[in-house]
C-alpha cells in the first residue's frame, strides 16, 4: 500500500484480492480430501463470501490461506503444482486478454496492465535486458509475508499460460523467486524446466526477445477492445467507492484477527487524521465501533453455518481470548448464543423468520 501520509481528508485504497483467484484452489484441496471449514475459519473466510467470484477478500487473508493450504496438503511445491495447470479462464476476463495476444511480449504487457482488476497492492512489468524480456511480480505491502505460496503459484501458472496459449515446449531462460531456497527445489525445476534463483529482489520469468515477439495469431481486435473496456470498469469499480465508510469497513475486514484494530490505526491506514476519519463516517450516520461490532457479527455468523466450524474456531477467527467471551459478545449482538445460532443455521427444517 502506499505509504505516503496524507493531511486532507482524502485516503487511499486497502489491499484486496477478487474472490475468482480461490476458485481453482478451492477445487485442489477438496480432490485432496483437505476437511476444509477449519481452515477457511482460521483465516476469518466463510463459504458465502466465496459464492461471487468478483467479491472482494482482502489480500493478506488469500496468501496466508495458500501458505496454510500447502501445511495442509502434505506439499511445500503445492501451490507451484496447482499453478501448472491453470486455464486462461482460471483468471477470468484477464486471461483470456492473454490468451488473445498475438505476442508473448503483448500478453505479459496486458497482465501489468490489468493486474489490479484481480487483485491490489501488486507491482506487475515488463523490461527489456541484453536480448531478453523480464516480467516481474510482486506483491508491494510487505507486511504480507510469508508468501512463498503465492509467487510460485503466480509464476507456475504464468508459465503455463505462455506454453498453453502459444507453445507447449517454450520454457522459460530463468526464474527468479524473493523468497528464500526451499529444501526441496525438484518440483520447480521439474515444473519450469529452467535455472532457477532464490533470494531475489524481485520474481521473475525471463524469455527470449525472440520467443516474445514472435507472433502466433491475428487478434480479434473486437473482442479484445470489449475485455479491455470491462478490466477498466472493474479497476474504477474499486478505486470509486460509493461511501467513505466502504474503505473503513474493507480495512477492518482485512486486519481483524491480525492486530489491533484501532480507530488510529485506521485512520493512519487510510493516510488521515483520526477527526478526518470520525468526521467523515459522522457524515454517513456511523462510527468505528459500530462498523467493528457489524462487521464482527457478520463473520461469525457466516463462519457458524460452515458445518464442523466450532464455536472456538469462530472465536479465535475472530480474535477473542477464549469462546467464553465471543460467547457473550455474540449473544450481545444477535440475543442468542452462538451455540443455538449455529445449529439453527445448520438445521434442514429450519423456516425462514421475520428477520430472514
């Protein structure tokens, strides 16, 4: 995220990531038998937020679930593996921008572009250097970390976009990965079939000038102008939000369960002055507290209707020191325990009632 302090009530964005990204990984773990309602607690992620691929997690949330998805599966190479057989439609109408391109070079020039439709807080670019063309990604907020999981996914399915919408055989003259060399590096190299380098500024896939300029296709200008014109709206979509206090609530879906959430903190995040903050949600008839406590009570109630979440997995989803207390906060919210509320929710008789 940007870090510049602002002095007028103007802020900045939060990090995100669309919910299309899980799609492919959800589909993995559940061939891989991984009992997953556990896991998505654990991250503060409920089923319901994943039913609209273009609803927004926040970031951090997304790599730390890749990161705890591997532990899961048994495979530190997992989300490499899982990126080796990723579809143009995998990333939606961007990838199916690349898929169009008539050059590798133009592919990877449309991904830099368009990369913050998919996901925010993400260095993305394309240079040239001594006959040979370097994309680089990244992801900017570097609090978000470990992220192994994520670079080598991004990368892996990458690479697999280039020999799947150009040539099956092209591979790569170096990868270069951020993170630290793994013990095991077989599976990568096995996957790229290329040099590898660990401990990087930046990740990285290198190519030759002339495998990217060659050209394999005649474009279909029409549909490319259409994709282009909907990646642009998605982009504004985020970047206009309707109200002021939708970039509160995306901060505090983003750090609760991480740290503190304070009425400084958010409003150090957003780059004003905590009167800024609380005169701005003032405006909208809100304040932190209540956007704190909506949110809270949001969550847990997703997370209880999640079969085999436990009343403790919610709580510490959530923060709380023990379930005793996010007991009684959740009674406090909805006048019922969480117990009750989640049987109801997971009950095939259940009716709808006045509230539903």
């Amino acid at each position: 995220m940007n870090s510049t302090k602002l002095s007028t009530g103007s802020s900045r964005a939060v990090t995100y990531i669309r919910v299309s990204a899980f799609t492919p990984l959800m589909d993995t773990l559940l061939k891989s038998h991984v009992f997953l309602p556990p896991l998505l607690a654990r991250h503060s992620i409920s089923m319901r937020e994943l039913k609209d691929p273009y609803a927004l997690i926040p970031l951090h949330r997304y790599v730390a679930f890749l990161e705890d998805a591997a532990e899961a599966a048994g495979d530190p190479a997992f989300a490499a593996r899982l990126g080796a057989h990723f579809k143009p439609a995998d990333m939606g109408p961007m990838g199916i921008l690349f898929s169009l391109a008539p050059t590798i070079r133009i592919a990877f020039e449309r991904i830099s572009k368009y990369v913050n439709a998919l996901q925010s807080a993400t260095n993305s670019g394309l240079a040239e250097d001594d006959g040979a063309i370097v994309w680089h990604y990244r992801i900017s907020d570097r609090t978000i970390w470990p992220r192994r999981q994520d670079a080598e996914y991004s990368l892996a399915a990458s690479c697999q976009l280039v020999r799947s919408c150009f040539s099956t055989s092209l591979n790569p003259l170096e990868v270069h990965f951020e993170h630290e060399i793994p013990e095991d590096t077989g599976p990568l190299a096995r996957l790229f079939r290329a040099p590898i380098f660990f401990g990087q500024a930046n990740n990285r896939l290198i190519y030759s000038v002339e495998d990217a300029d060659r050209v394999y296709r005649s474009e279909d200008t029409q549909l490319t102008m259409i994709l282009e014109h909907h990646l642009n709206d998605l982009i504004g979509e985020v970047e206009a939000q309707e109200a002021f206090s939708d970039k509160v609530r995306l901060l505090i879906q983003l750090y609760m369960g991480r740290r503190p959430v304070t009425t400084r903190f958010l409003a150090e995040e957003l780059g004003i002055s905590v009167r800024s903050l609380q005169r701005q949600l003032g405006a909208e008839g809100l304040c932190v507290r209540q956007l704190m406590r909506e949110h809270r009570a949001e969550l847990a109630t997703g997370l209880l209707e999640q079969s085999g979440t436990s009343v403790s997995d919610v709580a510490q989803a959530l923060g709380y020191a023990d379930s005793a207390v996010f007991s009684r906060a959740f009674k406090q919210w909805t006048g019922a325990p969480p117990r009750m509320s989640a049987r109801a929710s997971n009950s095939p008789s259940r009716q709808p009632g006045p509230d539903d």
